[in-house]
C-alpha cells in the first residue's frame, strides 16, 4: 500500500541523510563490499554506448530527443559484439551496456546482446 512504500522511502532517506552526513562510514561500507567482491582491488567497467537514439526529451541530457544538431547511431549486434570483443582484448570483464531509451531494442533483443556477449565470451560463467 501507499502508507508502507512511503514508510519505507522515509526510512531510506534518513538512511541516506545519515551516511551523507558521515563519508567515513560510507566510504567504509562501501569498502568492506569493494575488498569482499573484488579483495584489494577495483572493478573498470567498459562502456559500450549502443545507441544515443531516446525518445526522452530531457533537458539536461545531450542526447535528448529534441536536440536535433546530434548526429544519431544505433549499433546492431554484430557490432555490440565487436566492441565487446575491443574490449575483451584490452582485459575488461565488465562491462555497461548504455544507450538512450531507444524503442528499436526491445527487451528480446537486449536479452539476446546479453546472452551472445556471455556465450561468446564466457564472463562469469558461474554467475546466472
């Protein structure tokens, strides 16, 4: 119901306010799960941007809908896939796949990107 999620969204906020308040406590937190995950070091994503194609208009954001001086792309899979695999060959294992709210993929095709990426290059294979 309404009450509970607004319950729950004050409770996250004060959360939220008291760890803003106090950096070393999260910067601690986020350490501890940083050293569990990764031991004495950091995780560098690779970001593929697919597409700058968003059917947002956004004022803040440079690939808004309305800002027509953008010169659009939109990659298809074989093209995910070759970055990737730029990628890959550069030693990155994680990767953000990132692109406006682009209607071409739907979610079929973005689960087949994910699928391909993971059968092609065996990232965290134990990780379903």
């Amino acid at each position: 119901t309404l009450k509970i999620w607004k319950d729950i969204f004050f409770k996250l906020d004060a959360q939220d306010k008291n760890l803003a308040n106090d950096p070393k406590t999260l910067y601690e937190r986020a350490n501890a799960i940083r050293q569990k995950r990764h031991g004495n070091s950091c995780c560098v994503h690779a970001i593929i941007e697919f597409s700058n194609y968003c059917r947002c208009d956004c004022l803040y954001c440079g690939i808004r809908h309305g800002n027509a001086k953008l010169q659009r792309y939109r990659m298809d899979i074989s093209e995910i896939l070759a970055a990737v695999g730029q990628a890959v060959e550069h030693g990155f294992q994680a990767f953000v796949l990132q692109s406006g709210e682009d209607p071409y993929y739907t979610d079929d095709m973005l689960v087949k990107i994910v699928k391909e990426i993971r059968k092609k290059y065996l990232l965290y294979p134990d990780f379903e």
